[in-house]
C-alpha cells in the first residue's frame, strides 16, 4: 500500500506542477497579448481550469503529507495511545468528509459534463469537474492508509501497555 500511495503522490504532483505551469505560461501570454493590444480570449478560461485542477491535486497531496486538515494544536500536546487515539478520530472524519465529496462531486460531473467552454465548444465541461472526485477519491486513499498505520501503531502500543 506504502508503494502505491507514494507512486499516486508523485502521479498527482507532477499533475498539478503540469498544471500550474499552464496556468503561469497563459497568464504571461495574457499579459503580454493584452500589452500588445491583441485579444486573446481563451487564455481566462484556460488559466482558471488549470488553476483548478492544480489546486484540487495539491489539496490531495496535501492530505497525505499531513499538512492539511490537522489538528495539530491538540495532537503536539497528546502521547501515547491518546495521541494515536485522535489521529485515527482525524483519519475517520477525514474519510467521511471525503465520501461525501466524492459523491457529491461525482454528482457535479454528470450534472455538468456536456456543457462546454465558452471559447473552446469542443471541449467539455466535465472534464474540469472530474478533478472533484479524483481529488476526493485520492484523498479517501490517502486517509485510509493513515489510518491503517495509526491502527497498527495504537495496536502495538497497547500490546507494550
């Protein structure tokens, strides 16, 4: 499970560093068209989906590092079985937030999926929405390995007790 997760880690960085590089190249060819006074009228909406998509795959990674959604505060003050005891509470809530996510974004895909964008009409809407239960279905992944880990540990931790 440890190879997968870092494999789908890496799988969504390079996403979202691939998307945010679209972003950053359309705003500056934005920038510069609009100094050249010639109109380029994709480039807003190409530089908001990418943006989007950069975010939501970050969000993810985010969740797996365990720099997202944390209760940190409290859990530096914990040790022990009680420490491990609110990460899997963490991990719980983190799964159940993100099923409802999934869901609900799959919901937004299938509501969404054949309209198109404004200066591209071949392309699809759904594909900029997907991004919701992809970032959510990971995020899911992610919170279950944790908690696999934390289980473990809070099992072995009460073996020792």
């Amino acid at each position: 499970m440890k190879r997968f997760v870092q494999t789908l880690e890496k799988l969504q960085i390079t996403l979202g560093v691939f998307f945010l590089s679209i972003f950053f190249i359309v705003i500056l060819l934005q920038i510069i068209t609009r100094h050249l006074g010639i109109s380029v009228i994709w480039t807003e909406e190409v530089a908001n989906y990418s943006f989007i998509w950069s975010i939501f795959m970050g969000a993810a990674v985010m969740v797996n590092r365990r720099e997202h959604f944390n209760f940190d505060f409290i859990i530096k003050k914990l040790t022990g079985v009680k420490e491990l005891t609110l990460k899997i509470f963490n991990d719980l809530v983190l799964i159940s937030f993100n099923i409802c996510i999934f869901f609900l974004g799959l919901i937004v895909v299938n509501e969404f999926w054949n309209y198109t964008w404004a200066t591209f009409p071949d392309m699809k809407m759904g594909y900029i929405w997907i991004a919701i239960p992809i970032m959510a279905g990971t995020m899911i992944i992610y919170s279950v390995s944790h908690l696999i880990n934390h289980v473990q540990e809070y099992k072995a931790k009460e073996v020792r007790s």
